[in-house]
C-alpha cells in the first residue's frame, strides 16, 4: 500500500452542520476556499494552543523522567503509549527512594 505524502493527507472529517455553515462563511467573506479556510483556522488554534501544549508535553516527560526532546520525540514517532498503573507505582518507588 502506498501512503500519501504528508502534504496529501487529509486531517478532518465532516464538522457538522453548523461549523460547515460558519466554515461557508468564513471563507466566503475571505475570498477562500473552504479546505484553505479550515487549514488556515487549524494552524491558528495550534499555534494558539502551543504554550498549554509544550506544559502538557513537559508534564508527561517529568513522570517519566525524561527531557521535553525525548517526549516529544516519543509523541511524533508513534511510540509514546499511557503508563499504567503498574507503571507510575513503580516510578513513584523509584522517586521516593532518590528522596531519601
């Protein structure tokens, strides 16, 4: 099976009848298409987003000890899984013990 270049893929799924209706508008009184509109929207918010991003990505990276890099690395690779519970009883011990 041949993936599609990043540039190729698609993110988004129908948003429903009323933001499709705000998305219409937003582009027409923009001159836009609607694809180019929606992207334009997305790159907004997660560039809005980014300070609560980076502070999620640092949380998850000191539970685990390790660097914000490693993290995020982990995320964008696809090998990033929740620890269980087992898992952060285990690095509680661990945190307890260097407390000592």
């Amino acid at each position: 099976m041949i993936m599609p270049k990043a540039t190729d893929r698609q993110y988004m799924t129908f948003p429903g009848e009323y933001c499709d209706d705000a998305l219409t508008i937003e582009a027409a009184l923009k001159n836009r298409s609607k694809p180019f509109e929606a992207s334009s929207l997305l790159s907004e918010k997660l560039q809005e987003r980014k300070p609560k991003r980076d502070e999620m990505v640092q949380y998850l990276a000191d539970k685990r000890g390790i660097s914000f890099k490693e993290m995020w690395n982990l995320i964008l690779s696809g090998k990033y899984k929740p620890l269980t519970g087992e898992e952060v009883s285990k690095l509680q011990e661990l945190d307890l013990e260097s407390d000592e």
